[in-house]
C-alpha cells in the first residue's frame, strides 16, 4: 500500500527524516520554553538530545542512517547542511541572549562556540547511539552538558 502513494522510496524517506527532525525540533523547543534563564535554556536544549534518543530511539536509527546517506548523496547532504546550520543559528541565539543578560562570560565568537557545541552535543548522541547503548546516556547526557557549560564561561586566571 505504501509503494501505491510513494512509488519513489527516497521520497518516502526524506518525508520520514522530515518528520523525525520535526518531532526532534519540536521536544527542544518545549523543554526550552519551560526555562526562563539562558543557562537552563542552554542546558534544556542539550539535553534534550538525549531525551529524544531515550523516547525515540528508533528515530535515532534512522536518523544515523539518513547521515550515512547524507555522506553519499549530494541531496541528502545538502539538506543535512540546512538542518545543521539551522541548529547553529538557534544555539547562537541562545548564547547572544546569554552574552547580552551576561551570564555568558566567553572570548570565542557566538558562531563558532555554536558550532562547537553542536559538535560536542552530536559527539554524545553518537557515543551513546554506536558505541555505549542506551545503558550509557545519563552519564553521557551529564558529559555533553558539562564540557558545553565549561565553554560559557572563561576560565579563571
């Protein structure tokens, strides 16, 4: 029956990955309109990674699919770039709010330090997602939420 609305499978599959980074989006964005500071903001968007691979890991799977997909087809790439940079637009508000309220204290520049968190959030979810299994995400979600909260602030001395 499926094949009867979507004869073209990768149609199919780019409605599935839309969908899936869709509720992925959405469970950020709850969990951080529940918070009022930029910290608890931050710390609400990171961790919701991990809620997310902990009550969708399914999704998880296919999500790590569409990146290996993404490695080998130009398309899919270039819609993964889009979903990236919207990620980093997102983090760099945050952390433009955090600045501003200055509870942020930091030298690296709002683009790149969103950059490095998204690196370091996607780090997690890939350690627990391939390597150390579901078994491993509190202490992981802890790990990612620690090393992003050390980069918002300048080391003393």
């Amino acid at each position: 029956m499926i094949q009867h609305y979507f004869p073209d499978k990768d149609e199919l599959f780019l409605i599935v990955v839309k969908f899936i980074r869709g509720q992925f989006q959405q469970l950020a964005v709850d969990a951080m309109m529940k918070e009022k500071n930029p910290i608890a903001i931050m710390e609400a968007y990171v961790r919701s990674t991990f809620t997310w691979l902990k009550d969708y890991n399914k999704h998880a799977r296919v999500w790590t699919f569409f990146l290996y997909t993404c490695a080998i087809d130009e398309t899919y790439r270039k819609m993964h770039l889009q979903l990236t940079e919207m990620g980093q637009a997102r983090i760099a508000e945050i952390l433009q709010a955090g600045i501003d309220a200055n509870v942020f204290k930091t030298s690296i520049a709002t683009p790149l330090l969103a950059k490095h968190i998204q690196k370091i959030i996607t780090g997690g979810l890939f350690e627990v997602a391939t390597e150390s299994g579901l078994s491993s995400i509190g202490k992981v979600e802890n790990e990612t939420w620690d090393l992003c909260r050390s980069l918002l602030v300048e080391p003393a001395g």
